[in-house]
C-alpha cells in the first residue's frame, strides 16, 4: 500500500492506537517532502471539516423530523391491542417451555432426544449463517458490485465473476425486480447476494444470501430449520437449501413481508 | 431503549448533510432525512444501543438513496474534469475559507464510491476502520478512495486553500 493512502486516511482523533498510522507518520517525519504534503492534506482536512460542519440543515427540519415520534405512537398504539394479547399467548408459552425444559433436563443434557447431537454442528451453523447475514443488513451500508434490474443478467454477471450463482427461484423471488448482486466472503466461503425490490416498495428490499452447503452440514436437516421464519435484528428471515447451497432471505427493514415469498 | 428525541436532536445536522452530499439538493436531501427519522421513529423499539443506532441511521438513508437514485438515473456518473478551466473557484469567493458551494460541487463530481467514503470521513469523522466495517470494503480499498477522492479535491480547492493560509497565517 502505498503510503500517501495510509496518510490520506490519518484521523486526528482515531490514530493512538493504530500501528499502520504511527509507522507512516514515522516514515513521513522522516521524509521533508512526505511531511510537507501530509501537512498540506491536514490543513485541507481542517479546512473541509469546518466548511461541511458549518453548513445547517434548513430550520424547520427538526421540527418535522420530531412528529414522527408522535406518528409511529399513533400506529403503535393502533397495533398494540394484537400485541397485549400476544404478549399473553407469549407469556404462557414461555412458562410452558420453560416447565417441559425442567421435566426434560435430564435428557436434554445428556443428548438422548434421537438426532439431536447428529445435528447440532448443522444448527449453530445455519444460525451462525443467518444471524450473520441479518447483522449484514443491520449494520452494513451495502454497496453493490453489479447493477441490474433482470434476473438473467445477474445470473450471467454472477456466472462469468465465478461467483455462486441461482439456477430457478420460488415464484415469489421471481416476480420481484433484481436492484444488483455483490460477492464477499464470510468465514472464509463464499456468498453471494442478490437484492430484490421488495413488494412493500418505497425502498425496501429483499436481501437473498446464497452459499454452499459445507461437507459436514446436513443439508435436509438445514432445509426444514430455514422454512421456519425467524425474526432477528428486527427483520424477518427465511430460507431453503437446494442442490448443495443454503438460501437466506433478510427483509431490509422490519415492514419487509417474508411470509409468502417462499410459497 | 433509545430516545428518539435526543437520537434526533445529536444525528440529524449530519445525516442532512450526509444526504446532502450524497444527492446533491436540498429537496431531496430533506426527504432523505425525514424517510430515515420516520423509520426509526417505527423501529426504535428494536434498536438498543446507541452505537448501532448511529450505524443504522446511516445504512438506512444511504439504502433508501440507492434505491431511488439507481431506479431513476442508472447512476450517470459525471467524469471530474481536473482540467476543467470555466470555473475556478479560488476567484469566486473572497473570504478567506473554502466555499461550501465550490467545496459541495467538487464532492459531487466525484464518482459515488469516492463520495460516499470522503463524505463519511468529513461529516461524521468515521475512521477509515469504521468505513470498511460499514461499507464492507477491505481497509487498503477504503485508504486507496480517500486518497483519490482527497487528490481530486485538493488539485480543485488549492488555490483557495493557499490563499486562506497565507492570510491567516
């Protein structure tokens, strides 16, 4: 790397504790052409900061932004009677669960209930995968390597960056438009992401994450855990496994409707 | 759980701003900014941590961004004509800073990519750290489009920049 690059990305306030930054400006010290040039980038760091930071957003938009707490109470309440009472089917199945967990502690500790050992290295996996991927969305500002609004051209766009790629989709995926796909790696493998405009629309969207199914997973077993509709990060997810590679779906905002996009 | 109020009140000068960067208008950043607060409005309940609620503001405006942006233009990008001589803002404006104006037509001739991480470096002084784990991007590729995106900027505000220092100093 080139250590104008290091230097362009020097932060006066993050750089204590980051050995790459302390070496360059080492090298910099030692280097009066380097050292004038980073200082010149600096004076324009300070610069552009004050600039941007000086520039308000227009007066009233505080104001504006505010109501919509008083908005989402409005339709939190509307919604709440169905939440009361699901809180109270919630509340009876948790101590029912929680009582049969204590009648059966024995077994469960002991791994006797058939399969379940067999299967819990495929359990924490396919939950590591789906909880990693709905992280993803939560936190991540998702930038995509390839833009297209048709299924086939992702497919080839996949195909030719040797990346993993959808043969058929369920009816549901397929009536929606593709925005684009990207590729990264997760745990050393490979995953590749296709975003659908969600029906909802106004923006939302529909994240698929495609990977291989490893050797030491169980792939029939995975496929039933994934139809199961799980809610995590606040979004709701769901999958399926098809001819040696697990499927995500991760809705981009809790609005996003998965229920019947697998039918 | 977060208060909306006061999450309100400590991101949203940066967000606009952000917005502002990102699309280039006032009207629009505006819209950004008020979809983004309405879903979090709806959301706040699942957001527990100030941390992630500063990371999820921004990923949600910048989606919301994407989406509508891509669907409309396809993304034209403009090239940044570093030899562009019909505009040479050192003489457009007298004071001794940059003009946000000049300064707000150099980012947003930047390709999306540079502007997005030179506008979160400036704006919200993410890390360069911060920005890879955001955007998903190996480090070395965050470092390598703050570095262009500064080389740019810098050839195109130098002669206000010196003149500013000179002065001052």
């Amino acid at each position: 790397m080139n250590i104008k690059e290091t230097l362009s990305a020097f932060h006066p306030e993050n750089h204590e504790d980051d050995p790459l930054m302390n070496l360059a400006i080492e090298e910099a010290e030692k280097d009066p052409e380097l050292l004038r040039w980073f200082t010149e980038q600096l004076e324009m760091d300070n610069a552009i900061r004050e600039t941007l930071h000086a520039q308000k957003p227009p007066e009233e938009l505080l104001g504006k932004l505010l109501q919509y707490q008083d908005a989402a109470e409005e339709k939190r309440k509307l919604i709440s009677p169905f939440f009361r009472s699901t809180l109270q089917w919630g509340a009876i199945a948790a101590c029912l669960l929680i009582t049969t967990v204590f009648a059966f502690k024995d077994t469960i500790i002991n791994n006797q209930i058939l399969g379940y050992h067999a299967s819990l290295s495929s359990i924490e996996k396919h939950d590591d995968f789906r909880i990693a991927m709905a992280e993803f969305v939560d936190t991540t500002i998702i930038s995509l390597d390839f833009l297209s609004e048709g299924h086939n051209e992702i497919r080839q766009w996949l195909k030719e960056a040797n990346q993993l790629s959808f043969a058929t989709l369920p009816d549901g995926l397929e009536a929606l438009d593709t925005l684009g796909c990207k590729s990264f790696k997760w745990q050393d493998q490979s995953i590749s992401l296709i975003c659908f405009h969600s029906n909802e629309g106004n923006g939302r969207i529909v994240h698929l994450f495609i990977k291989e199914v490893q050797p030491t997973e169980d792939a029939e077993f995975l496929d039933t855990q994934y139809a199961s509709l799980q809610t995590l990060y606040g979004r709701q997810t769901k999958g399926w496994v098809t001819n040696g590679k697990h499927y995500i779906l991760v809705g981009s905002d809790p609005d996003v409707d998965l229920t019947d996009i697998l039918v | 759980m977060l208060n909306f109020e006061k999450t309100a009140k400590a991101y949203y000068q940066k967000l606009y701003a952000f917005a502002y960067h990102l699309c280039g208008n006032q009207a629009d950043a505006e819209d950004l900014t008020q979809h983004t607060f309405y879903r979090l409005a709806l959301n706040i309940h699942t957001l527990k941590k100030e941390e992630k609620a500063r990371s999820w503001l921004y990923s949600t405006l910048y989606r919301k961004f994407i989406d509508q942006h891509r669907r409309i233009v396809k993304f034209p990008t403009v090239e940044f004509d570093e030899n562009d001589s019909t505009r040479d803002y050192s003489e457009e404006q007298p004071e001794y800073t940059i003009d946000y104006a000049a300064l707000t037509d150099c980012i947003r001739q930047l390709d999306e990519p540079l502007r997005v991480v030179i506008t979160l470096f400036y704006i919200e002084n993410y890390s360069y750290k911060e920005i890879a784990r955001m955007l998903d991007l190996p480090i070395g590729t965050v470092m390598s489009r703050l570095y262009r995106a500064k080389t740019k900027l810098h050839k195109k505000l130098t002669p206000s920049l010196k003149t500013a220092y000179v002065v001052q100093n």
